[in-house]
C-alpha cells in the first residue's frame, strides 16, 4: 500500500540533515513490529506449552492415547484417552456442516439476490448481529426449549428412519444426543458462514449476471452460472470457519448434551462427548494430573483447529489473486 | 400462392400471442406458501405427531412441490428449476429466521420476569439455590473488570500490529503476522483459556483470578482487533501519507496525526465488536476465574463471576428460581452485547473513512 518514496526522499536529504532516521520513527517502527512479533510468540508459547504439558500427561497414560474408550485420570494406573471426544468432535461437526452450509448458501442468496431491497439490508443487519450471541446463550435456549422441542422429531425419524441403524433410538429419554447438538452447533454457525458468503455473492461480477439475463437466462440460471462459480472458494472458506467454530465450541454442548464415554453410532441415544464439552465438564473434579490430561486433549483440539483454519485462509488467499482480474 | 406463404407465419403467431409464455399469476408464491402451511397444521394434527418442528418441515416440503409442479404445468421446466430454487431459497431463509426469532423471543419473555434493579444491585451472597431472589451484580461486576483489563492488553497490542501490517509491514515477517492472526481468529476459546491455565496457573502457581482471565480474552480478542484495524487503516487514502510526508512531517507523526485520526471511527467500531465477542466467551473463565457467589471487586486476587459463568452455574443447579436467574442473566447479556454492537455499527456509519473519491 505504502508508497516506497519517503524512505529515498530521507535518504537524499540525509546529506543536509544529521540524521537519516528520526528516533521517533524508530521507536515507533520498533514499537509496531514488536507488537507482531509478540503475536507470533503467543502462538508458538500456546503451542510449546500446550505440548509440554500434554506430553507430561502422555507419559504417564497407561493407555493408548488415542485410541481408549475410557477418561480416568484419577485412576491407578491412569487410564485415558481420546477416541470417543475425536469420534463426538467429528460427528457434531459432520453435522452441523450438513445442515448448515446448505441454508447458509439459501439465505446468503437471499439476501444478496432474492430479497426484496428493503428487506435485505436490515436482514443482512441483523445476521450480523446474530453472529455475535454468546454461545452460552445458545446453550441454554438448546438446553431448555430445543431439546423438548426436538423429541417429536426424535421419534418419527426412529420410527420411519430406524432402519438406518444410525438414527434407531435404542433407549426412552430427552433428546440430549448428538443429533441435538448437531442441530445446536448448526443454528451457531450459520450467521458466520452466511456473513462471508453473502460478501462473496455480492462481488460476483456485475458484467456476467447482466449477459445470462440478457440471453434469457432465469433468475436460477443466473445464479448457478455467474454467480456460484465465481462464490465456490468463498462458500468453501466460509464453511471452513464455521467448522473452525463448530470444532471447538465448548458451552452449548456441555450445556445440551448428556455425556457418556461410550462409541455410539446411535444418533439419538443420549451419550458421547466432544473435546471442548469433555474439559468443560471434567475441569473442577480433575486433580492435578487430571488437568495435564485434560491439556492434552485440548492440545489435539488445537491443531485440528489450526488446520482446518489453515487450510481455509489458503483457499482465501488463492482467490484474493485472481479475484483482481474481474472487475 | 405466395400470398399465403406470406401470411403462414402471422398465423402461427397469433395463438402464442405476446412474446412471453404463460404466466402464473403474482400471488401464486403467496397463495401456496397459506395453502401448504394450512395443509401442514392439518396433516400434523390429524396425524397427531408431537412435535411443531415436524409440522413445519411439512409445510416447507409441501411448498416447494406444489409451486414446482403447479410451475412445471404453467410455464415449462426451465421455469420450474427457476420456481424451485426460489421457493428453496425462501425455505432456508424461513428456517433460519425461525429458531433465532425462537432465540431471541424465548430470552427476553423469560429474562424480563427476575429482572429488575434489585437483580442488577445484588450478588448471590447467602442466596440458597431453590430461594428466589438473588442477584447479578457480582457477575456484571467481573465481566466488566475482565474484559476493561483484557481490552487494555490486546487493543494497543491489536493495533500496533495493524499499523505495522499496513504502514510498515514488508517481507516475510509481514507475511507470517498476517497468517497466524489469521489463524488465530478460529482457536477455540478453551484452547485460550487451557494456554492460560498451563502458563500461569500450573507453572507460575498462581491461584485463580480476574486477571488470568482477563490474559485467555486477550488473546482471543487481539486478532480481531488487528484485522478489522488493517481494514480501515487499508482504506484511508494514500494521498492524506503523501500529503502530510511531502509536507516533512515524520512518518510516525504521520500516523498518529493523519492516519489513525482518519480511520479512528472505524478502530472503535472494531474493539468494540471484539469486546462484544469477548463479553459473552464462558470457557476461559471457567477455567480461569472460576466464579463465586460473593462480590470480589479485585480482579488481581481470588476468584470472581462473570455474566455468561453466571449464567452456566445457574443453569447447572437446575432449580426453578436458579433456572429462572440464568434467563435473566442471559438477558443482561446479550442486552450488553447487542448494545455494544448497536452502538460500534452506529458509530462505523457515523464515521466512515472518506475513500478518496
């Protein structure tokens, strides 16, 4: 952005002036380039320490970490591991994206192409605003008025869709399952998803939607060839941060969920357990030992994060430079 | 004869009539979105089923068949895709707008009824949890020390990054800032608040405390700064630089005299979102803080609340008076939170840099 003149015109000056660069602007430079710096040091020490600590706890598992079906800590020997929180991690997440990139798409569309004028602005507004409720907020209206809202739903799809193994409900009870919390996690994540690709759909180049009207294209027609095209690697970024959020969303579900440290396919059984909920709830009755393990758990959660969000800056950043070439 | 070979064509037109096909009428979308919710209350009370979710989901599939197939019939199949996907896009919209009307409507009916100044002015000093009564003052009390001391480390923090990214920023180091607060916008805020935990908790020894919260927000909140900072700083014009180094003024009282002064409405609305984001993260101060029923002003020593702690703990006791507390903590919550937003979008409309031309 910034013009590389100044620094030349310093330096010719630098002859009738003593001094080439001020001490204000070297403090100041130093100042700001320390801050990024200290940003880059927090990273790694989350990092560092975050390891230090998990190996700590590894160490002393007698257990295959990632592979045991079981969180003792307090025992003798300590007995622990992640395989049921990556399996319940996986599978809200799985989800949650299923349900919500689809009606994120809808009313990014919406907002962008279908609303009337008037309605879009304040609903583009207010999707903003939404992105912003805290997520216990989200827990506890899940807790209290989906879950009972849900059981209907619950039995029909046990009884109509049972055969399907993943969806028969083995045991009477709420509806504080993983299907619930796939539901929650999907309400949560869907203004952020439908933030960045509502910006994306509205930077779809003007010039192709106009030539698809004018050959008579319909409204759909227009939309799936000028503007999804153009919006795929924004929808697939997006997705990518909401799934960042879903990952490792703590609150909402050890709010909703019931927990259990039994591997089920059974969707609608209450049980299982995802990495953000298992610290969540295990915290305040964890010793010292107890929390390395917990760290542990935490530092898987953190590198899955950084790679899928990894991994959706990389996709932005491929876009941002040919997105420049269609004006 | 060539007369009529003439005349074929103006034959064949007429019946067609006006250029465009048949159309259905304007109100027809209207018309079978009544007719397929009136539809799907019916088939769901006659059927019985429990659950309005499902009544809707009915509704929903019944819309976008009717209008697909009464469009199919009407006006072709290239039309009926068109109808489709719109009725769809409705759909989504309709569904979306549902649970967080739900959200919204479910939180202020039932936070209004504990709500009220008493609420606000008094903790949960010897309140039993089946007593009524009771209040939320602790809580607003922490928060607000929390997130003013984690404010006072990530925003200057933030912004000297984003000053640096914008005004100075060359090269490699430039490049691996801009990915890593990138990437730091998405860790989880346990991920923050464990960091937090295995630092100064477990290796300096320190008990829980206002302050060590205060440290995982910060961290959480310091990219968001810096991105939306790069953002307005990207916007003001390099012709306002230009001016003001051709003038001998040197860069760095540039930016604090030009620059940031330029885009300063655009900074606040920035750390104001990121404070609203931070306000409402449980998991750090569960951790870290650890919550308690009294009134502890000093965030530097024991444990204190915070609102959306506040609100779990409530919840977790499970009796009817503590449940209805939650509610009315949430309120007081996402009150904070939306006013805050309100109030940082207001301020970005109020002040929006001036882009050149």
């Amino acid at each position: 952005m910034v013009t590389t003149t100044p620094p030349a015109t310093d330096q010719n000056r630098s002859r009738r002036a003593s001094s080439a660069v001020r001490p204000g602007d070297r403090i100041f430079s130093g100042l700001s380039k320390g801050s990024g710096i200290t940003l880059l040091v927090i990273m790694a020490a989350i990092a560092v320490f975050l390891t230090y600590r998990a190996v700590l706890a590894i160490s002393d598992d007698s257990a295959n970490f990632f592979t045991t079906f079981e969180w003792n800590p307090a025992g003798d020997p300590p007995v622990f591991g992640i395989a049921v929180l990556a399996f319940g991690t996986i599978v809200s997440s799985v989800i949650a994206m299923a349900i919500a990139v689809p009606v994120a798409i809808g009313i990014a569309l919406f907002i962008s192409h279908y609303a009337p004028r008037k309605l879009a602005k304040p609903l583009a507004y207010v999707v903003d605003l939404l992105a912003a409720v805290p997520s216990i907020i989200y827990g506890l209206w899940g807790a209290i008025f989906l879950v009972p809202y849900l059981d209907g739903l619950n039995q029909w799809l046990d009884q109509y869709l049972g055969w399907t193994y993943i969806f028969d409900k083995s045991a009477d009870g709420v509806a504080r399952n993983m299907f619930t919390v796939g539901i929650l996690l999907a309400i949560m994540i869907l203004p952020i998803i439908t933030n960045v690709t509502r910006e994306v759909f509205l930077q779809a180049p003007k010039m192709h939607e106009e030539a698809a009207l004018a050959l008579g294209a319909t409204r759909w027609e227009v939309i799936r060839m000028a503007v999804l095209p153009f919006g795929r690697s924004g929808i697939i970024s997006a997705s990518m941060l909401g799934l960042g959020r879903a990952l490792g969303e703590t609150m909402a579900v050890a709010v909703v969920l019931s927990p259990s440290f039994a591997l089920s396919l059974h969707l609608l059984d209450p049980g299982g357990g995802t990495f953000a909920q298992n610290i969540a709830a295990k915290f305040n009755e964890a010793d010292a030992y107890g929390r390395d393990a917990l760290i542990a758990s935490g530092l898987v959660l953190f590198v899955i994060t950084l790679l899928v969000n990894g991994a959706a800056r990389m996709i932005i950043a491929r876009r941002k430079e040919y997105s420049g070439a269609n004006a | 004869m060539s007369h009529a070979v003439q005349e074929r064509p103006v034959a064949l037109s007429k019946p067609r009539g006006p250029l465009s096909h048949a159309r259905l009428p304007r109100w027809t979308p209207a018309a079978v979105a009544a007719g397929s919710i009136a539809a799907g209350i019916g088939i769901g009370l006659a059927a019985g089923w429990h659950s309005r979710t499902q009544w809707g989901m009915l509704a929903a599939l019944l819309f976008v068949l009717v209008s697909y197939a009464l469009t199919s019939k009407v006006e072709g199949a290239r039309q009926a895709k068109d109808r489709v996907a719109t009725s769809l896009v409705w759909v989504c919209f309709v569904l979306a707008v549902v649970p967080l009307l739900s959200l919204a409507w479910v939180t202020i009916s039932k936070g209004i009824a504990v709500l009220d100044v008493y609420f606000l002015t008094h903790s949960m000093n010897g309140v039993l949890d089946a007593e009524a009564g009771g209040g939320v003052y602790h809580a607003l009390l922490g928060t607000i020390e929390q997130v003013g001391i984690a404010t006072l480390i990530a925003a200057p923090i933030g912004l000297l990054t984003a000053v640096y990214l914008v005004e100075y920023g060359k090269g490699r180091l430039a490049k691996a800032v801009t990915f890593f607060v990138d990437v730091m916008t998405g860790i989880p805020s346990i991920v923050a608040g464990l960091f937090v935990l295995s630092t100064w908790t477990l290796m300096l020894d320190f008990g829980p405390s206002g302050f060590a919260g205060a440290m995982a927000l910060a961290i959480l909140m310091m990219p968001v700064v810096v991105r939306s900072t790069e953002e307005m700083l990207k916007l003001v014009p390099n012709e306002l630089r230009e001016a003001s180094l051709a003038l001998g003024i040197p860069k760095w009282r540039t930016i604090l005299k030009v620059v940031l002064p330029t885009a300063i409405g655009g900074i606040t609305t920035g750390v104001m979102l990121a404070v609203a984001r931070i306000t409402g993260e449980t998991a750090p101060v569960l951790l870290l803080v650890f919550g308690t029923k009294l009134i502890n002003p000093n965030p530097f020593e024991g444990a204190q609340s915070s609102l959306p702690l506040y609100v779990y703990e409530q919840y977790q006791v499970g009796t009817d008076q503590s449940v209805a507390r939650a509610w009315a903590a949430a309120l007081v919550l996402i009150a904070f939170v939306m006013i805050l937003n309100m109030v940082a979008r207001g301020i970005a409309r109020w002040k929006a840099p001036k882009t050149g031309r």
